[in-house]
C-alpha cells in the first residue's frame, strides 16, 4: 500500500509559530533599538550572547554540564560583559586571565581522564573566545564610550539603532539572496562535507543581496554619512566573514551531531541558528567603522 502523501500542515507544523515569532519579535527588537536606552540595547546582546554560550557549551560538551561548564558560562558572561562596561584594557586582561584561571582550575577538579579534560577544555576555550570576541565587538558597536566627547556619545546613541541593525541587514538580506539563488541557478557545492546545500551560485547571490541590504540600511536607519563606495568596502567583507560563520556553526553542528543548536526559538532552531554570520561580521563592521568614520 502506498503511503499518503503528507499535507501541506503535517509538512509545515511550525509555519505558524516561526511567522509569529518573526512579527512579534522583530518589531520588538527595531522598536527597542530606535527608543531605549544604550544599556537596553547592550541587554539584548548580553541575552543572545548568554543563551548562545550556553548552547556552544551544550553542543561541545555533550549536555554534560559539570561544575567546570558551569564556570565557564559564567565567566564567559561575565567577561563579554566587562568588554561593554569598562574602557580599561587592564580590566579587560584581567577578566580575561581570571577567566583562563577559572577554566582550567575547575577542569582539573571535575575531569574523569586526561582525554576527557582536554576535550573538555577544547570545547570550553572555544566557546570562550567565540562569545566574547564576536558577541563582545558586537556591544562595541553600539556603545557610547565614556572616554568620547559629549557631543561624541550624544552620536553614538542617536546612531545605536543604525549599528545595530546594519550587520542585520547585510547579513539577512544575504540569506534571502542566498536561499533563492541557490535555489534558482546553484549547482557547483560551495562545502559538501560542511553544508550540501550551499553553492557558489548561492553564495555570489548572497553577496550581491548584501551590498543591496547596506544600501536599504543606510537609508532607512540612523547611520553617518558613508559613500557608496565606503559602505561596499564594508559590506562585502561582512557578507562573506557571513557565509563563513555559518559554515563554521554548521562544522561544529557536524563535528558534536547536533542538528540545530538547540530548540529555544520555536520553530527557529536555537539562537547560534539564527545569529552565526551576524556575530562573524560584527568585527569587521566595527574595525571599518574605527578606521574610516572616525
């Protein structure tokens, strides 16, 4: 007997709440990044930057959280944290040695082999430089330094929600350029042992919708003056560092046999699903901002 053929609901039973997801949130999210206050955006960072240490963390750690996965969530936190809150490099080196201590003292105390403490180790030192270097070059985006002018944080805040939001638009806007390119004219497989869907066609879509995304950003968002040719030199590297954060989730994803990262989003996969080539371009953005806007 053959088998029915699956309905269109009994195909797509989280359609419904991805779509849901999509129209609360976002307008929470642009809502939030236009009106509230420096700190709330940071927040917003912080949480994503929390859940998705957590999730690297589970994903290398096998759900085996002993006390040393403990700590190192905690002061993976706590470190991305004071990039935000201090203009001190000393503070910074600091957290971040206190935290190397931190890890692998607790490690010594709760490994059960010599094998079984360097995988560990691995997979928290990992999680470690990925959250606090990219989540944490995504806060300097949007902070208001407290060693700038008046006039100089005044700006920064004013532009909060356009350094927010750009990295989002280069970066989705080459998702949806991706996905229907790929669809339409992807043949050649850009990594088939890391992601068999991607192609170079794709990819060269992905790109070009990009540049368009920074385009649309820079008129529609609270952004400086940038030329067309200064805001290309941006987006392009920022849109391919992108694809390759996303290439580099799904070799993890690969590498531990997890499919998504976790399931906290309903519908959406987990949050490293949904923000890997948005924290992979945030430090170019930022150093291209650092170099030629100021």
């Amino acid at each position: 007997m053959a088998e029915d053929k699956p309905s269109v609901t009994a195909k797509n039973p989280d359609l419904i709440p991805r779509i849901a997801v999509a129209v609360i949130g976002i307008p929470l999210l642009v809502s939030l990044a236009i009106y509230g206050p420096n700190w709330s955006v940071w927040l917003i960072i912080m949480t994503a930057a929390g859940i998705a240490a957590w999730e690297f963390l589970r994903m290398t750690l096998q759900r085996d959280f002993r006390y040393d996965g403990a700590v190192a969530l905690s002061v993976t936190a706590l470190t991305t944290a004071t990039v935000y809150w201090t203009d001190t490099a000393a503070l910074i080196g600091t957290a971040m040695f206190a935290s190397l201590v931190a890890i692998f003292s607790t490690a010594m105390f709760t490994m059960r082999n010599h094998q079984d403490a360097l995988q560990r180790l691995g997979g928290m030192f990992t999680t470690f430089l990925y959250v606090t270097l990219l989540f944490g070059a995504y806060t300097l985006l949007i902070k208001a330094s407290a060693l700038d002018s008046e006039a100089s944080r005044a700006s920064a805040v004013t532009y909060q929600a356009g350094w927010f939001l750009l990295p989002m638009f280069i970066i989705w806007g080459g998702d949806t350029g991706a996905y229907f390119v790929g669809r339409a004219f992807g043949t050649h497989k850009l990594a088939p042992k890391i992601s068999p869907g991607k192609t170079w066609e794709g990819a060269a879509g992905g790109i070009a919708a990009s540049i368009v995304g920074a385009f649309i950003a820079a008129w529609l968002l609270p952004l400086p003056s940038i030329s067309p040719g200064l805001l290309i030199a941006i987006a392009l590297p920022a849109a391919a560092l992108g694809q390759i954060g996303d290439l580099c989730m799904s070799l993890v994803k690969r590498a531990t046999g997890f499919k998504d990262s976790s399931s906290i989003l309903y519908g959406h996969g987990g949050m490293l699903d949904r923000v890997d080539a948005l924290i992979f371009a945030s430090p170019w953005i930022l150093i291209a901002r650092e170099l030629w806007l100021h």
